[in-house]
C-alpha cells in the first residue's frame, strides 16, 4: 500500500533531502527473553550487475552512488538524533532502510520510465518555475526578502540556492511524478451515483506494521522466512503488556508510520486500500488487529483505531456538525472523490505498469556499502601477522 494520498510537488521537503529526525528504538528491549529470539532473515541478493548501477527498470538505469548518498544522509540525520546505525544493536534497522531506500528508486524508475516513452520529462522551464514557486514561499516565510538572504550568506546567497535546487535529481523526479499522475488520471470521470456512495461511505482510522518484502528485490529464496517472522511479530501484540503500538515501533520497517506507533496520518478510504486488505479491514471492528496480510510491498498488520463517515470527515457543519444536504454540495463531494479515486487509479496503474517492465536489482543488502567498508577500523597488523 502506497503513503501517498494526495499527489502534490511538495518541494520543501524534498529538497531538504531526507526525512529528518529518525527514531529508533533497540530490538531487544522489547523483544521477548525467549530461547527463540524473532530474528530477521536477510536476502542473498548476488552482485552480477555493471559497474555503478544498482538496479535496471525498464530502461532506466539506478546509479549506486545515489543509494549510496540517500543512505548517507539517512545517517547523519539519525547520528543527529543520537542514533547509530552502524552499532550492531541497530542491524535491523540499517538493512530495512537500505531496503526502503531500493523500493523508493525503483519505483521512481517506473515513473521515469513512462515518462521518458511518453515524452513527459520535466522542461527547464518547468523545473525553473518549481524552483521560484519554492523560493517566494521562503522569502514568505522569512518575512521579507532581506531576511531570507541573510538566511543564505553562510551557503553562497539565494542564487546559489536557486541553482541548488534546479540541479536537484529529487525535484526532478517529483515533477515528473506529478506529470505522469496527471496524465493517467486525466479521462478520469466521476458520477453524482458514484458521489452518493461516497459521501455515506465508511472511513477508517488505522495502525499498520510493516515487513518489507518484494520478490524482484528479496528473491523466492526467502518467501517462507519472511512469512514466518511477520507471523511471529504479530503474536507478540498482547503479550507480556505490549501493545500494538510497543511492536510497530518496534519492528516495522515503515519507517515513517513505524516511528509513530505504527499509526497511519490519514484516513482510509476503502478506494485506497488493496482489494485484498479492504476485504478484510471492513469486515473489523475498532481495537481489532489483523492476521499477517500479504499485499504489494510485503507483509501487513492493521489495527483499526476509529472510523468515521465521509459526509462527517469531509463535509459536515464544522460548527454544529450536522450532516449537509448532498444535493447542495454535490460538487464538493465530486472533488475531493476525484482526489481519492485519482489515487486508486494510478495506484492500480503502478501495479500494472511495473509488471510489464523487466527490473534487475544488483546490489547485496547482506554487504557492507563502500561507506561502511571505509568506515570499518583497520584490523591489527599483529593479528595479520599472527605473532
């Protein structure tokens, strides 16, 4: 199940580069003192591809160096947060995020993939008017023009900024992500019955727990081990006082829900959700938790926290609260159900798009990066010696 709900450029964070701020909390705290500790099984993924390329989608080739970088940033930020990833203890949480980060490139791939065939590349132009969009909300932000660039002398002014950003690879790709979202989704039309059954639809308010796992990426090799250490995760919820919460914080390598508890920022729409979890999320009750699910990116655990109704989240009197007439807002209801549909389409369109596109993944998550190789102290010449 894909985060994004609603396809924005949101450029400020992206260009900022990662997500900042990364919690992590240490395995055996909360995993139980048994003689059979939950581990991880890591894939065996053989290094067979050219020099400097990570992973082939399609056309599209994956620069190591960019997961090499991706990575990098990922652990400053984390070191920032008095995290270490490269101590053992976080082992896990290194090889999750190395994981997130080659599902994050190879789905960008797809979309650059589609559009470099039908010609939807960002122009200069585009790109130039990204960035000045950014900057004025900035100078916004700052308060005035002057204050922004002060802001700025220590990193060479704001034309040096401005250059920055267009020369940014992750801006690109999020312009050309909105593009290709725009295109997919363009013939799409919605009725005033479709409107109707939407506006007295059921919303829901859930927790997820996240084990990653593709097989282009994993290999079949692991199917059953990944399977059983999802099955194990989920028998730890109620035990020994942990909540659901304690395991997702825990164990999902979703980072950006995991660090929350496992809690999902907005509602489901059940348009949204894999046919497969809708089955069965809809037939829940709150406080109940789910069996392991197997969807698109790996192994799913739910909780479902609240639900609401869509004329109650959406539309409802802020003020008193009560329900409106359809018939006077139909237009409202008609839009923001274009929003979520607009999502299960290209949704269904990624699923559809990837399968056809052949993709080689080439690096060995088992091994060290060439960071964490250069990182490693030297061993003791004594010990090379053997004296």
């Amino acid at each position: 199940m894909k985060n994004d709900t609603i396809k924005k450029i949101v450029i400020g964070i992206l260009l900022a580069g990662v997500v900042t701020g990364l919690v992590f909390l240490i395995i055996d705290k909360l995993t139980p003192k048994t003689d059979e500790p939950i581990k991880r099984e890591a894939p065996q993924i053989v290094l067979k591809g050219p020099k400097g390329v990570l992973a082939k989608v399609g056309n599209i080739e994956i620069k190591s160096e960019t997961f090499y970088t991706k990575l990098s940033r990922i652990k400053i930020e984390s070191m920032l947060s008095g995290i270490d990833m490269d101590d053992p203890k976080n082992s896990t949480y290194l090889f999750s995020t190395k994981q997130e980060i080659i599902n994050t490139l190879i789905e960008t791939a797809v979309y650059e993939d589609y559009a470099t065939k039908n010609d939807l590349l960002p122009t200069q132009a585009e790109i130039k008017k990204a960035v000045n969009g950014e900057i004025e909300e900035r100078i916004k932000e700052a308060g005035s023009l002057k204050q922004f660039e002060k802001s700025l002398e220590s990193i060479g002014g704001i034309e040096k900024l401005r250059q920055d950003m267009q020369n940014d690879d992750d801006l690109k790709s999020q312009i050309t992500r909105q593009k290709v979202s725009d295109n997919i989704t363009k013939t799409l039309q919605i009725t005033e019955k479709q409107g109707k059954e939407f506006f007295e639809s059921k919303l829901l308010g859930v927790s997820q727990i996240v084990i990653l796992y593709d097989e282009k990426i994993d290999g079949k090799e692991i199917f059953e081990e990944t399977k059983q250490y999802a099955q194990d995760i989920q028998n730890l919820i109620g035990k020994q006082g942990k909540t659901f919460s304690d395991v997702a914080y825990a164990f999902s390598e979703e980072r950006a829900t995991g660090q929350n508890g496992g809690k999902v920022d907005q509602l489901i729409a059940r348009e949204t959700m894999h046919k497969d979890a809708a089955k069965v999320l809809w037939d829940m009750n709150i406080g109940d938790v789910s069996q392991v699910l197997q969807l698109d990116e790996g192994f799913f655990i739910f909780k479902i926290d609240y639900q609401t109704f869509a004329w109650q989240y959406f539309f409802a009197d802020k003020k008193t609260g009560q329900k409106p007439e359809f018939e006077k807002i139909i237009d409202q209801v008609i839009q923001q159900l274009r929003i979520i549909k607009s999502l299960e389409h290209e949704n269904e369109w990624f699923t559809k798009y990837s399968q056809t596109l052949k993709t080689e993944v080439y690096i060995d998550l088992t091994q060290p990066t060439q960071d964490e190789i250069e990182k490693k102290p030297a061993p003791d010449k004594k010990e090379n010696d053997g004296k």
